[in-house]
C-alpha cells in the first residue's frame, strides 16, 4: 500500500520550507539519496557533522541517519529495525517517508517559535500536526504503528485535536457575572508560576499543537536526558584523562629512576675515570631525559586542569539537571491546577450566559406588552377626546337654549363628566406606561454596559493569558539556550 497522499505532500512541504536544497521536492523519490536528510540533521544539529558524509556512497550516508535516530529515538528495537536500511536503499517510499517524520519531530522539538509554522498552508499545518500527535501518542511503539497511520486515510474527526488542542483556550462569552472575575484573578495567581514555553500565542494547528502540555513536558523530558548524556560524557572523559594523568605519572616515576640510575651511573663512571667521550654523551642523554621530563611534567599539569574544568562543569549539569527536573514537576502540578481552574472558569461562564440571556428576553417580552398597551391607550384617548370636543360644542349650543331642553341633555353632561374621568384615567395609565417603558430602556442601557465592560474585562484576561504564553516561551527558550 502506498504513503497517503496529502500525508506525503505535507512532508515534502516541511521538507521544502527548510531550503535545504535549490530544487523543489514533488515527491518521494527525489529523496533516494539521502543527502536532503543529512542537510536537515545539520540544520537540526546548527553544525557541518554531516557535510563529509555526502561524498561518500548511499550506505554510508543510511548509516549516518541511523546513527542520528539511534541517539534521539530510543525505543527497545535498533533504528534499522524503525527503517530499514535495505528499503532505503531501494528507495523504497515508505521507508523514506518514515525518515521524514522522525526528522520533522525532531525538527519540530528543537524549534524556538512556533510563529514559523504559520507560513504553511492551513490543511499542510492540520497533516503535520497530526503527524507530531501521533508520534508523541506513540512513541513508544513507532515501529508497530507507524507504517499503518502513513498508508491510511486520515479520519474525518482528526481536525478537532488541533483546532481545540491547547486545553488553554478559553470560550468568548458576551459577558459574564462579578464572580466570573474573581475566578480569573485566582487563574492568574494559578499561572504565575516560573515557566518555560512559548513565544507569541499560536494561531495554527502547528502552533497550536506546540502549546500542548504533552508536547512540552516530552521537550523538557529530552532536554533533561540530553543534559544527562552529555553529563555522563564528561564523566566519561574526565575518566579516560585521569587514565592519562595515571600513565603520565607512571612515565615520570619510569623516567625519574632511569635519570637517577644514570646519574650514579655518571658519577661512578666519572670517578673510575672513564673517557670524556663516554661522558659528555652519558651528559647528553641526562639532558634528554630531563627535558622529556619536564615536558611530561607540563602534560600532566595541564591534564591536571583539564580534569578540575570538567568537574566543574559536571556539577554545573548536575545542579542545572535538578533545577530542570523540579520545574518539571512544577510545571505539571501548576498545568493541572490550570486547567482545573479554566473548566470550572467555563462551567460558570455558561450558566450566566444562560441566565442573563433568559433575563433579556424576560425584558424584552415584557417592553413589548407596555408598548402594545400604550398604543391602544392612546388611540382610546384620541377616540374619547373626539367624543369630549363633540359634547363641549353641544353644550355650548345648549346653554342658549330652555331650562327645559337642558334638563333633557343633563344625562349627556354626565356622560361627558364620565369621559373627562375616563381620558383623565387612561392619560395617566399612559403616563405610567411611559415611565415604565423609559425604566425597562434604563435596565436594557444598564445591561448593555454590563456586556460592554464583561466582554472588556474578558478581552484583558485573554491578553494577559497570552503574554503568560510568551513570557513562558521566552523563558524555555533563554534555559535550553
């Protein structure tokens, strides 16, 4: 089964975006001789290590990229049982494929800013971040799994790890209660632990990933192992030039009892008389020995140096070893903390959203009934001031008329008394509904500046999470400098 094919267009993207070589990379084959991947391990490693190695033939250059995975990848079996020798060799496109993940891990691990991976393209980012997932998720068992996840289809749900794997991000709500900024003050105090991790905040499925938990504990956790290798390489130096210093004191004592064995010898040959010729080379060899002497003397107090320089530095990686693994564990302890702190942060973000978006629709319905009754009082108002205006003009028609017929109208004057009432009613009915209607506008204002300053007050606290990020970032990067 053949390498899936937006898995191995995302590699030859990385592979492309490391300008290792002037040509551009459509495929795996064009990786057969394995000088791109020496070009990468040089650029992971900042040195010319490999740059010999490319005049040599394609064995020798398979054996230099095993050496480089059998350093950083140390799984119970050998590298050339992870790829095989013989497949690379043959070109084959699995095989090359798999070199190209294991070295974009690596790649991946001793990047100082995730900013770079910004550059790709968005679905480029989403392979290669799944390809980091699943190799972080199974390191421990690359060689059983490995071939399996290159050939087969990407899952449809994949994309969700990365468009949610930092566990940090918090939602945006439109707003939230007094309580939910107390509960970001004591988030805060939670993240103010000293850190390592992370330069800007990531807005990429590869920044994204980079921000994980899991990625920088594993980068801590190979950091320390490589402050122990070099530590137990030293030690091992600092062993071989004691070795050193023993012979070198052994030549000397060797020499000193040689010089003096040929003293007494001089001095007896000089008292039996013997002739100068035999004396002056006797005289010449002393010489000699006793500059080699001094010579062995000077290579031994500088071996001397040599071995007080590495014991100090030894303890130097022992003391930076421990300071590492401490803030590991902190790390851990304050991330669990963390995100205790942000889950509940969102359980109670959620339950005010509800609450207050049920509170606006309450006031909203409400609003909505005085506005409806204000438009019927006033149009009964218009219709009984009508009628009033009509009554008054007959009355005043009336008035120059008979005691009489005024009697016979007095029923129309109280109807008119009764409609005074009524309008008087309903005008102050509407006056309340005015006041009601403007205090249900004061509280929908009130509300609104409440989203307003919430919606703020979240917008810092994402600021200042963010500025914990790079502030953490910085500080991993200046360490593992």
């Amino acid at each position: 089964m053949s390498v899936h094919g937006a898995r191995v267009a995302a590699l030859l993207a990385w592979v492309n975006s490391t300008k290792v070589c002037p040509d551009h990379l459509n495929d795996l084959s064009q990786l057969q001789d394995c000088s791109v991947f020496i070009r990468i391990i040089n650029k992971i490693h900042r040195s010319r290590e490999g740059e010999s190695v490319l005049e040599q033939p394609l064995p020798e250059r398979i054996s230099f990229i095993h050496g480089f995975l059998q350093k950083h990848y140390r799984h119970k079996l050998a590298p050339e049982n992870l790829v095989s020798a013989q497949k690379l060799l043959d070109g084959e496109g699995l095989a090359l494929a798999k070199v190209a993940v294991l070295l974009l891990y690596r790649s991946a691990m001793s990047s100082r800013n995730p900013e770079e991976w910004k550059d790709f393209d968005y679905n480029i980012q989403v392979q290669l971040a799944s390809i980091l997932k699943f190799v972080l998720d199974n390191e421990e068992c690359l060689n059983e799994n490995l071939e399996a996840f290159l050939q087969k289809e990407a899952e449809p749900s994949s994309s969700s790890v990365f468009s949610s794997s930092s566990n940090l991000e918090m939602p945006s709500p439109l707003f939230l209660p007094h309580k939910q900024e107390v509960r970001f003050l004591e988030l805060q105090k939670i993240a103010s632990f000293p850190n390592i991790d992370t330069p800007s905040a990531p807005s990429s499925p590869m920044g994204n990933i980079m921000q994980t938990p899991q990625f920088q504990v594993r980068r801590l956790k190979e950091q320390l192992a490589f402050e122990r290798e070099t530590r137990e390489e030293l030690e091992a130096e600092v062993a071989e030039k004691d070795k050193l210093v023993m012979e070198k004191d052994a030549l000397i004592s060797a020499m000193q009892q040689r010089i003096d064995r040929l003293v007494r010898l001089t001095e007896k040959q000089a008292e039996d008389q013997l002739e100068s010729k035999e004396i002056e080379e006797l005289r010449e060899r002393n010489e000699s020995l006793v500059g080699r002497l001094h010579e062995a003397f000077r290579q031994c107090q500088e071996l001397k140096t040599e071995k007080s320089q590495m014991d100090r530095k030894i303890n130097q990686l022992s003391e930076e070893n421990g300071d590492l693994s401490f803030k590991l564990r902190e790390i851990a302890s304050n991330m669990v903390q963390l995100q205790r702190a942000l889950n509940e942060l969102s359980e109670e973000h959620n339950a005010a959203m509800a609450q207050s978006q049920e509170k606006q629709r309450q006031l909203e319905k409400e609003l909505h009934v005085a506005l409806q009754d204000k438009k019927s009082s006033e149009e009964k108002i218009e219709i009984l001031q009508g009628k009033i205006s009509m009554l008054e003009d007959q009355l005043a028609k009336l008035e120059e008329c008979s005691t009489q017929e005024k009697g016979e109208v007095m029923g129309d004057i109280l109807k008119l008394e009764e409609l005074k009432q009524e309008v008087s009613s309903l005008t102050a009915k509407g006056v309340q509904l005015e006041e009601e209607k403007q205090q249900l506008e004061e509280e929908k204002q009130r509300l609104d500046s409440l989203v307003t300053s919430l919606q703020n007050s979240l917008s810092e606290s994402h600021r200042t999470r963010e500025r914990l990020k790079r502030d953490l970032q910085a500080q991993a990067a200046e360490e593992l400098a």
